[in-house]
C-alpha cells in the first residue's frame, strides 16, 4: 500500500507541475486519498472526514493568524510610506555605487522578509527597490535576485514561519528559533556574496528606454512624504521582541502593528487606517492561508496510523541514517523543492517532513534542518513561487533567468544547513 | 497646472523639453511623492549640466543588434565589459517616426544613431569619471542635514536626462530626445509604465 500512496503523491505533484490543480486544492485531494488508501473509516476515530477534513484544517491555526498579523503589518509599512522610505533613503544616500544601493535594498528586503513572506514582502520591498536599482544600474536580473535574496535572509526570522514549523513538526517554537539563528548566518554570508559578485560580474547597464517617459502624466498619489526616521524602526520592533526578549509571536506581531501605526499616524485617523489596513492584510493573506489549510488536512492524512504503518517501511529504506550521506543525499536533492516539486515544504514536502516524524525516521529537529533548508532555496529560487514570479516580471526577465542566476547562492545555503542539521541532530 | 499635470495631447511636441524631463523624473522610483517644482528644478539642473558637457568620445564596443523593440530599448551601456548595444530595429522605427511626424528639422537623418551614441556616451563618461559628483553638487540634493553636516543625496533619473541633454546639444539637435521617446513609446505600444503588478498573485 504504502507504493501505492507514494504513486498517488507523484501524481500530485504532477498534477501541481503541470497547473491541472492548483496546489491547495492538490494537497486537500491527495490527503483524502491517501486517508482511504490507509484504510481509515468515513468517520469516527482516525477518519477521513472527522480527523483528517474536520482536525486537519485549523491544525495550523496559529500559523494562519501570524500569517494575517503579518501581512497586516507589511500593508501598514506600505501604506504609511515606512518600506518606500527605507529604500529612498538608500537610493539617495549610496545612488553613485550600485552595489551599495544594492546592498541597501538587501537589508530592507531583509527586514521585511522578517514580518511577511511570498510575493507581498517582494512588493513591499520590490516595488520602489527594484526600479531604484535598475535606475542607478543594477542589471535587471541581479536586481530582481537582490529582493529575493534579501527576503531570504530574512525568513530565518519570519515569526509566521516559526510558527508553521512549530505547529506542523510539533517542536517548541525555542527549538524552531534555535536553528533558524544557525542558518541565518549562511542566508546572510549568501547574499551578500550574490549581491557583491553578480554585481562586480555583471557591471553596471544603463538603458535608452522608451518606457522612461510616460506619454501621460502618471497619476499622483497622495503625497506622504517620508516616514520619521523612529518609525522605521517598525519592522525591527516583532523581532527584537520576539528574538531578543522571546515574546510569544503573536503579540510581537501585534507590538509591530501598534509601534508602525502610532509612529506614523495621527490619533484620529488610527482606526480608519487599523481596519483599513486589517481588511487589506486579509486580501494579501488569502492564497497562504488556504495553503495553511491543505497542508494541515495533508499533515493529518499523513500522520494516520494506516499512512504510518504503510509508509514507514518504505521510507526507512531509502533515508540515509549517515550524517555524510544524509547531507549529501539532501543536498543532491535540492531541485526537487523547486517547481512545485515533492520537496517544496509549502507543498507535498510537508507531507514528506510529517511522514518522516511520524514513522521516526529522523528527530522532529533534524527534520526541521531539512525543510528550513529547502525552504531558503524554494523562496528564491523557484520559478514557480510568487515573490519569484513578482520580482522577475516586475524587473523585466524571466523567472528562470532569476532562478539560473541564484540557485548556486541558495544552494549553498542548503548545504550549510544540511551540515549544521547533521552535525547537532544526527 | 504644471507641465506635469497637463493632459497628455496627441501632439508630444506640445510638451517642451524640460517637460518631458520633469516627465522622466516622476516616473522614476523615488521620485513618486516629490513636489513637481522640485523635480522641475532638478530637470533644469540636469539638462543645463548635461548640455555643457565637452564632447566625450565613446570608447566602450558598440554592438548592433535587433530585438530593441521587444524589450523597448533603443540603446544600451554595459559597463563590463564596457559596450554600446545599439537596437536596429527602434533605431529605424524612430526615423520612420520622425518622418510621419515632420519632425525631420529637428532630427536631421541619421541623427538618432549618433544620439544613442552620444547619450551612453555620457553614461561611461559618468560612470567612469567624477562628472557624476559634480552633477550631484549641481542638484544641491541633500540625504542628510545634522547642523553643519550636509550628505550630498543622489537624484534618480537625472543622469539620464543629463545624458539626453548632451546627445541634443553634441548632435545639433532641435528637441531632446526624450521627446522622440515619448513619441516612440506610443508608437511602440509601451507608452505606460509597468503596473506594478499589484495584482500579479498566484499561489504562495
């Protein structure tokens, strides 16, 4: 049986590869499957309906709220003008040397990498920086990796990611903290390496363009002006909080959402902006808290004692149990979380990572090395993932063009994180 | 009304030079939320500094190639190694433009060739020399004021149109480039900028 779930996975994935489904509704199917492959009843105890459909979708809850506070948050730094004075003041204070306006906008995707993720983090940080770059000559393509690499230096301290991994490998959140402070050196040692060698490789480009000049006026926005220099401190605020005086997430979340809204606005237009901002938070949420819901629903088919009980076998024959061959085997690996592929940790990889735990193949925490590693490659790399797609169609290239030019950086940083993994957990 | 706010007219021409300046500056990022007198004393600053620029010599590999039209460039710098890529195909489609215009006395034939030379001329000019400090000491644009203390602020967009303003005066131009630009982004279809792809979400 336990061929048969892995067959049923595989067609997942390529039903997820090649767009058929899209992958929440993917892995919703494939849990219900799997929970009938494994023998589980219609209802009652270790059911289809009761355990895997009714427990499976708020498993991650919390996750899910982190995930709104967090977007909340990064919609008030937009709208309060925070994130686009971050970057002005970076364009204008190091404009003559690209790869210090690069490096600017590095450190401010990093910041808001660490309050929200996916595409709208790549907006928040993308949408002035990016253009700010190719502006003062920053090629395109090494623009676009600039965000995304800056994002990922940040996801080792995204609190929703904390979270998710705490909830669904159901490991303290210390524990989760513990080994994202270990990988973040290798994310930042990573791009900054990027940033300075693919900017010293490429040089600077500047472009006659005929999309410089508008043929209309555009349309003025509401004129901000930049935000006080205090209250760019706001993306700063969860993470002190939660890293430096271990705050639990939500409330460190909520801290930053205060801290940008009374730093910025005036008594009273702060509820008007709350709500505003709130509903607008919901919108940028929407497509990560559905994911939230099929991984949960996934997480619970594969943990069924059926799934367990068919799988384990398998799985234990092809884990490598040597720390040498563990690294080198996962690291080898690596491509299989792009695409949409089976190692995607917000996809059928977390499926794997439950399986995995459950049938005791590796520690829960030598689990979480694993997919925390894939994870820095899937944010930056994947030319299927949102930030990618963003920032490379917002700079004018091709999300492979993006990919090929990053994937040797995020690469690395997997492997650094495989070897740190098999060094203190196996 | 500023120049900025004006309505877009079917004649680009309409629109002086330090208009379509003043265009190129609010359209570069940064610059989104700037007082328009401002990114007009800026486009004023620029094109001056651009104009009295002595002539440069291109020293950089020129290449020639089509394909400018598909990604909407008529020319383009590198810098390693340093190199001028010339579109062929934008090339020829602005000398058609400026024919169906009658725009010929402005930009006599062959003109916008020697242009884009001019114009990333002046970007390896800039990017190799220290012309670039002294057009920021010319914009007067501060990053920082802490009493005394003054941090020169860089201006987004103004070397490009410093760089339109030299190819304009070097090559005996009758109007800037940019406006030849503007023509060419309707004619070619990309006249507004990107969206911001705001709405551009998949999938995580």
């Amino acid at each position: 049986m336990g061929v048969v779930i892995l067959l049923v996975m595989a067609a997942g994935v390529a039903a997820m590869l090649t767009r058929k489904l899209p992958t929440a509704f993917a892995l919703v199917l494939l849990a219900v499957v799997i929970a009938f492959l494994s023998g589980a009843p219609l209802t009652g105890e270790n059911s289809v309906l009761d355990t895997v459909l009714q427990e499976g979708a708020p498993a991650l809850a919390a996750t899910m709220v982190a995930i709104i506070l967090g977007s909340w948050l990064g919609r008030l730094l937009d709208e309060t003008g925070i994130a686009g004075t971050l970057v002005r003041k970076i364009v204008e204070f190091g404009g003559d040397r690209p790869t210090v306006v690069a490096l600017g906008v590095l450190a401010v995707s990093a910041l808001v990498g660490t309050v929200t993720g996916s595409a709208p983090a790549a907006m928040l940080a993308g949408i002035i920086g990016i253009p700010a770059m190719v502006a003062v000559g920053v090629p395109k393509v090494t623009a676009a990796g600039t965000v995304l690499m800056g994002i990922a230096v940040g996801v080792p301290f995204e609190l929703p990611v904390w979270q998710f991994f705490s909830t669904a490998l159901d490991l303290p959140v210390d524990t989760v903290r513990g080994f994202m402070v270990k990988l973040f050196p290798f994310a930042l040692v990573a791009a900054v390496a990027y940033v300075v060698i693919e900017n010293r490789r490429r040089g600077t480009e500047h472009a006659w363009s005929l999309k410089s000049v508008a043929a209309k006026p555009a349309p003025r926005r509401e004129r901000l002006g930049d935000a006080p220099w205090y209250a760019l401190l706001a993306p700063v605020v969860p993470l002190v909080l939660a890293l430096g005086l271990e705050v639990a997430i939500i409330p460190s979340l909520l801290a930053g959402v205060v801290y940008a809204l009374v730093t910025t606005t005036r008594p009273g237009e702060m509820n008007k902006r709350l709500l505003r901002t709130l509903y607008g938070g919901f919108e940028v949420a929407a497509p990560p808290l559905a994911l939230f819901v099929a991984i949960g629903i996934l997480l619970a088919a594969v943990k069924l004692p059926g799934a367990v009980e068919a799988l384990e076998p398998l799985m234990k024959a092809v884990s490598p149990q040597n720390p040498v061959l563990f690294v080198l085997v996962f690291t080898l690996l690596v491509p299989l979380c792009l695409y949409r592929g089976p190692l995607n940790v917000f996809g059928l990889g977390a499926g794997i990572a439950g399986v995995l735990i459950a049938t005791g193949i590796y520690p829960a925490v030598a689990v979480l090395g694993m997919a925390t590693s894939y994870n820095q490659v899937f944010g930056v790399a994947d030319p299927t993932s949102t930030q990618t797609v963003w920032a490379a169609q917002y700079a004018g290239v091709s999300p492979q063009q993006v990919m090929v030019r990053t994937l040797p950086y995020v690469w690395l940083v997997a492997l650094g994180g495989m070897c740190v993994t098999a060094a203190l957990y196996l | 009304m500023t120049l900025q706010d004006a309505p877009a007219t079917a004649d680009p021409a309409a629109t002086d030079d330090i208009g379509w300046a003043v265009r190129l500056l609010a359209a570069t990022p940064t610059h989104e939320h700037r007082d328009p007198e401002l990114l007009r004393h800026w486009a004023r600053t620029a094109d001056a500094f651009g104009a009295a620029l002595a002539p440069v010599a291109c020293s950089a590999r020129i290449v020639e190639s089509d394909g400018g039209l598909a990604h909407g460039l008529l020319a383009r710098y590198t810098s390693r190694p340093p190199t001028v890529e010339l579109f062929t195909d934008t090339i020829a489609l602005a000398e058609r433009v400026v024919d169906a215009r009658g725009w010929r006395a402005w930009y006599p034939a062959g003109s916008v060739r020697a242009a884009a030379l001019a114009h990333e001329a002046v970007h390896a000019h800039l990017h190799h020399g220290p012309a670039r400090a002294a057009l920021k000491r010319a914009l007067g644009h501060h990053a920082l004021r802490l009493g005394r203390l003054r941090v020169p602020g860089h201006v987004a967009g103004a070397e490009e149109v410093a760089a339109h303003a030299y190819a304009r005066t070097v090559c005996g131009l009758g109007r800037s480039p940019l406006l030849l630009t503007a023509a060419l982004a309707t004619e070619a279809g990309t006249g507004n900028l990107p969206s911001s792809a705001r709405d551009a979400r998949r999938e995580n």
